[in-house]
C-alpha cells in the first residue's frame, strides 16, 4: 500500500525510504511536544485536535512525528553505550525520588490504553470501519492491557522506579500510544485484500509469537522467588534456556510483527526505538547475571539463541 509522508520501494532487495526536510520534522515534533504536555485531561485533547486545522497538516504531524522518533531512537542508542536505563537492578537516586513500581507501571502504560480508546470512539473516526485497521488497533491495545491493567498488580516485591524514568515513560506513551492510534484511525488506507498480503500474515504471526512469548517470559520472571524470598536468582525455563532477555526477544518480536503487519512509518519506527532500548536492556542484563552468578550456562546468549 501507498502511504503519505513514506513510501517503501522494493529494489533489487533493499528498501528505501522518503522522509520530509529534518529542519521541517524538527519544527513539526517540537511544536507536538510543547502541546503534548497540556494532554492531562480528555477536555485538553478535544482541543488539541482543533489545533491542527486539516487533515493533510495533521498527517504531515504523525509523519513527521515518526521521524522524531526515529532520530531519538538514534540518540537513545547513543547514550545507552555509555549509561543503562535507570530502573530495577540499575535504579539511582540520582534519577530522582522513587516512585512504587507498580504504581509508576501502571500510570506510566495507561495513556497507551486511554489514548486509543479516546480515538477509536471519536466521531471522526471513519478508518476503524476497515478490517486492517481494526486487526492492527487490536493488537496495540490488546498490549497495553496487559501491560497497564493486569501487568502491574502481578508484580511480585520490585524496585521503585526513578521518578525520573516513570516520568519519561509516561512521555513515551502519550507520544506513541497518540502516534499510533490516530494513524490507524483516521488516516491508515489499506487496501480491502490487505488481511491477506503476506506481510500482513507474517506480521500479524510474528505479533502473536512475540505477545506470547512476552507473557510467558514474565511468568518466569514472576515464580522466580517463592513468597518471602528476596534477591536475584538464574531465570530458567522456556526460552530463558538459550537466552538471557526472553521477555525482551518477545516485545521486540511483537513490534516488529505489528511493523509489517501495519507497514507505515509510524510502525517502522516504534519498532526500531523498541528495539534499541530492548536490545540494551538484554545485553547489560547479560552482562550482570555473568557477573553476579558463577554458575550461570556459559552457552546462553543474551537476545539470539546462539548469536548474539
């Protein structure tokens, strides 16, 4: 399918993108943000969308806002090869105050949840009657209740999270869950035999590898302790047997499955910024459990079953 704002070629076997002027997508992402923070309330989004007065230059917005994204991906992996993201085992207090884990899970995932429901309801929006888009809505919120609404009050003991980092998660989600959702409900056009284009059969095959993956992986993680049990212990079963970020191999699986499935900027870049962050989040976790356990399986990877 053909998209405003991107275009995938397939030549010769490499893709190709085309992206608006970086000082035109810099100006664009600002200008979101600097309104982003005012989202506190659904009466606050009704008029942020009366700010943008036309289709085509709210498109341009959600284009541009990808491309955003994918520039901070390219920050992100930058600063994680000198820094880890401040949570869990890696929490500081120079991070700012902390904040109970499953409180800051729970704020901090609800606007990926909120959001969506916000638009999908909106009377303007006319996408959600095509199938693509539903299938794809789907799978984001489907995430995102399980990440918001049953993640976080399975959480057995966990550190408390830097306010620092719930705070700039919290910022993530209203970004993303916005950037998605009103895509797929307002501008995404598919094409009526799109549910069966083998892209979208793969993706969508890869989404349900990786969400299952993905819960079955915290479910480790989760019966590691038995209660009153504290500290660190080997995580085994599942996939945890080949590698050490499991549950981080099946988010990144989910997106990029969601990625092709949606085959759009907006997907593309979720993908690539989840991935950066997840990959780093895998190999620093790697890197402590070969330093905290003497006996941890000197076979087992960190992200790829005998790669890497």
């Amino acid at each position: 399918p053909h998209f405003h704002g991107f275009h995938w070629f397939i030549s010769s076997g490499r893709f190709t993108g085309r992206c608006y002027l970086l000082s035109d997508t810099c100006w664009f992402s600002c200008l979101f943000l600097r309104r982003l923070v005012h989202l506190y309330s659904f009466a606050t989004m009704t008029s942020f969308l009366l700010w943008i007065s036309s289709e085509a230059e709210e498109l341009h917005v959600l284009d541009c806002m990808a491309y955003f994204m994918l520039f901070m991906a390219l920050c992100t992996f930058v600063s994680l090869r000198f820094e880890n993201v401040p949570y869990g085992r890696y929490a500081s207090s120079k991070y700012g105050f902390p904040v109970n884990v499953k409180l800051a899970w729970f704020v901090q995932e609800l606007p990926s949840l909120l959001l969506p429901l916000y638009l999908i309801f909106s009377p303007t929006s006319a996408k959600t009657a095509l199938l693509p888009n539903q299938i794809l809505i789907a799978m984001f919120v489907c995430h995102y209740i399980q990440r918001a609404i049953v993640y976080p009050f399975l959480i057995r003991g966990g550190k408390a999270t830097p306010f620092v980092s719930f705070a700039l998660a919290l910022l993530f989600c209203l970004y993303n869950g916005y950037m998605q959702v009103r895509y797929l409900s307002h501008y995404a056009d598919y094409p009526p035999h799109w549910v069966t284009h083998p892209l979208f059969i793969l993706g969508s095959a890869l989404w349900l590898v990786g969400w299952l993956l993905n819960l079955h992986s915290d479910h480790i993680l989760r019966n590691l302790r038995k209660p009153g049990e504290t500290g660190y212990k080997i995580p085994r079963g599942g996939m945890f047997e080949y590698i050490s970020g499991a549950n981080f191999l099946g988010e990144i699986t989910e997106w990029a499955g969601f990625a092709l499935a949606g085959w759009s900027v907006q997907s593309a870049a979720f993908a690539i910024f989840t991935a950066v962050v997840l990959t780093s989040r895998a190999m620093a976790h790697h890197k402590w459990y070969l330093s905290k356990f003497e006996d941890y399986p000197k076979n087992r990877k960190a992200l790829i079953p005998f790669l890497m």
